[in-house]
C-alpha cells in the first residue's frame, strides 16, 4: 500500500508538469501566432497585442496595462489576469518544492513517477468529458472578481475567442500527456528491471 507522502507525491506530477505546459506556451510567441492563423483571426492587430501581452505577463509587476487596441475596462481585465498567473506561479514553485521534500525521502521513487506519469494522462481525458464552455465558465467565475464578459465585436473577444483559449488548453494537455507518457514508460522498464532482479536474486 502506498503511503501518503507518495500519493501527495503522485499527485503534484500532473500537477508540475501541466503548469510548465502552461508558462511555456505562455510565452512561446509563436504558439500565438500559429492560432491567430488557424483561427483566421486579424494578424496585424493579434500579432502586436500577443507580443505585449507575452511582455507584460513576463513580469511580477501589479500595474494596469495599456494594451494597444484594448480599451480600460479590457486592461483592467488583464490586469486581473495577470494577477491570477502570478498566484498560479506561486503554486508552481511550491508544487517543486514541496515534491522535492518528497522525493528526497521517498523508498518508492519509481512508483512515483510511474504512477504520476500515468495520472498525467488520464486526467485530460477525464476532463475532456467535461463541455469546455462549462470549465470556461466556471473558471473565470472562481478566479476573477470583476468583469470578465465582454461584447462580441469587442477587440479582446475578436482577438481572442473561446476558441482560442480551447486550443491553448489542448496543447497544454498534449504535451503534458506526452510528458507523462515518457515518464510512465521509463518508469515502467525500471520497475520491471527491479522486479526481476529481485526474483533473480
């Protein structure tokens, strides 16, 4: 039976792994641009309000923006959303530290992994089960105080619509499935390395 620090253990990998996806693609300029072009969404104002967005997300900063093409009420918003992902970051560095504490004493490293790897790629699956538009919703409900919806000939929205918001969360959960896969996988041959090595002895 695994103890509980292992489970806790568990747990964090999806937990570490998702939220890197997540400050990647965050910053990855080029992520932006390729959804703004499958979504055929206008370029020349997309392109430069990503490039700011990216750069004002960079930081720990607690300003309002003054997003070109945005106007004060969408700022503000950003400027909610900013605080937000600096919460969220909060969360990432205390889900490696805390993991790390874990680990360090931990008899079942293997188990750890194997299993986190393999809970990384159930969970997008039991959460596609889930309509998108309800997590959206529901979301924004729990992590923002003030206004959120916006009209939708609104630039923000027109710039950014649901869809976009989709594909990010589907890349996210992709290479988060990807990590875990590999994770699971490598983990799997140590395992049953160990395990026969035990029966050979």
């Amino acid at each position: 039976m695994l103890q509980i620090k292992t489970i806790i253990a568990i747990v964090l990998i999806p937990i570490m792994v998702f939220l890197f996806s997540f400050f990647t693609l965050l910053s990855d300029i080029s992520f932006y641009n390729k959804v703004l072009v499958n979504n055929e969404i206008n370029t020349t104002v997309g392109f430069e309000m990503s490039k700011d967005l990216i750069k004002y997300f960079g930081d720990y900063s607690d300003f309002k923006p003054g997003i070109k093409y945005l106007n004060d009420e969408e700022n503000i918003h950003m400027q909610e959303v900013k605080r937000v992902i600096n919460k969220v970051k909060l969360v990432f560095v205390a889900s490696i530290l805390l993991f790390l504490i874990l680990v360090v004493s931990a008899k079942e490293t293997n188990k750890i992994f194997f299993y986190g790897g393999i809970l990384t790629i159930l969970l997008p699956i039991i959460i596609y089960l889930i309509p998108f538009e309800v997590l959206f919703v529901l979301f924004h409900k729990i992590s923002f105080v003030g206004k959120w919806q916006f009209p939708l000939e609104s630039i923000m929205i027109q710039t950014f619509p649901q869809q976009f918001f989709y594909d990010f969360a589907f890349n996210i959960f992709l290479r988060g499935m990807v990590f875990g896969a590999v994770l699971a996988g490598l983990n799997k041959v140590d395992l049953l390395f160990s395990i026969f090595s035990t029966k050979k002895s």
